[in-house]
C-alpha cells in the first residue's frame, strides 16, 4: 500500500520567513495531494491540494509543488505569521473517475511554530 | 450547517467494557472513514466505508468494529477495550463519486482506557 514520509517532524521559524515542509509517497498510482492544517485541539481542516496532472498551486500566502517522477510534493508558505502556527499534514491518495477511491495516508505531520 | 458530529468528545473509560463512538453527517456523503491519531505517526485509518453495508479494513483495524447501516451514521466499536487503544479518534466522510474529494473531518474523540 501507499506510504507517506514527512519532513521535518518539528519546523521553528520568525515571523515573515518562509517554511517549507516536504513528503514522499511510494505508490506512483496516487493522483490527489491534499494538505491538512490542525490547530492545536481542532479537527484537520484542508487548506489546499494539487493534481497529478499540475506541478505548482498556489493560493495567497501558500503553494503546493508536485514532481511525480521523484515522488515528492512539497509545501510552502511566505510571510508566515503567528496564526500559521499548527500541525500540518500531508496525504496522497488515488482518486478520480468512476471508481474513487478516496482512502487518504497521512503522512506523519510536521509541528510548526511561527515565532512574532 | 454542513458538518460531521461525534459523540462523545472526550471518554474515560476501564479495560474491557464495550464503547460506541458515534459519528453523523449531514452532507450525503457516500464514504466515511475512522482515523487515529497518536504522536509522531500522524492520522492512521482504522475502518472506512464506501456506502451504506459496505465497510472494509484500512490500516489499524484490529480491536476495532464498525457498521453502516444508514448513509449518515458510522459508529465505531471496540468490544473490548485495551489501553493501547488510548486515542484521539477522527471521524471523516467525503463524496466518493469522480472528481478529487475533500475529505471532512468531525471534532474529534478523545478516548482514554485505564
């Protein structure tokens, strides 16, 4: 079955930098990428995903990149502010079609603090 | 107001006595699904189901029970509980025909075994 790897576990940066949190998957079939935030003591809640068929999305102050021949998509979020603050998890997932799958791997998630 | 419900939010309970989690939701959505999430391993799925009387195993199914009977409710049971079942328990549920389908997630069940 599909695994998913995320790194790092733990990302600390200042306010107004940027961060990049990076996964691997292993099942080339897996076509939708989505990305979960989860404030502390809510449930994840999707703030962006990307297709297999587009390699960047982008939406204000975060954007997806996809490279299918290597597997990995990757996060990124500019001018990071202290509400950025979360865990923030990758999944990959085979979907599409007739037949949608829709089961979703998580990866392990990734512990971001946004320091003012 | 769209949404999945659980019940109960938070649950302390003994060694071996029967619980029931409830999960609902109100968007037609034909798959649901249960995860777990404990520290450094991210969500792990326990059950899902693609429609009313079709479940099947994810990941973490064992000690774990689920039905769907109604297109609305997925409960998850654990006939007898052990304390390595201490979770926080997330219900999910999506549209499962075509297109690439957000998954919604309920509040959470914070579940202890003593």
């Amino acid at each position: 079955g599909e695994n998913v790897e995320q790194h790092p576990s733990t990302l600390s940066v200042q306010e107004g930098d940027s961060a990049v949190i990076k996964c691997t998957y292993s099942d080339s079939a897996s076509n939708y990428f989505p990305w979960y935030k989860q404030e502390l003591g809510k449930r994840p809640q999707l703030i962006i995903d990307i297709r297999s068929n587009v390699g960047e999305k982008k939406d204000q102050r975060i954007a997806v990149t996809l490279n299918k021949t290597a597997k990995h998509f990757s996060l990124h979020i500019t001018e990071t502010q202290p509400e950025d603050s979360a865990v923030y998890f990758c999944a990959a997932s085979i979907q599409g079609g007739g037949t949608s799958y829709g089961k979703l791997t998580f990866g392990q998630g990734t512990i971001l603090t946004v320091h003012p | 107001e769209a949404q999945v419900t659980q019940n109960p939010r938070y649950l302390i309970t003994v060694t071996g006595k029967k619980l029931t989690v409830t999960c609902s939701q109100n968007m037609n959505h034909e798959y649901m699904s249960w995860y777990r999430q404990d520290p450094g391993l991210g969500l792990r799925q326990i059950y899902y189901s693609m429609n009313v009387e079709v479940t099947d195993k994810g990941d973490v199914p064992e000690g774990y029970k689920v039905s769907r009977k109604e297109k609305r409710n997925f409960p998850l049971i654990l006939e007898s509980p052990s304390p390595n079942q201490t979770s926080l328990y997330f219900c999910a549920s999506s549209l499962s025909k075509g297109g690439y389908n957000e998954q919604f997630f309920g509040p959470g069940t914070r579940l202890t075994v003593l």
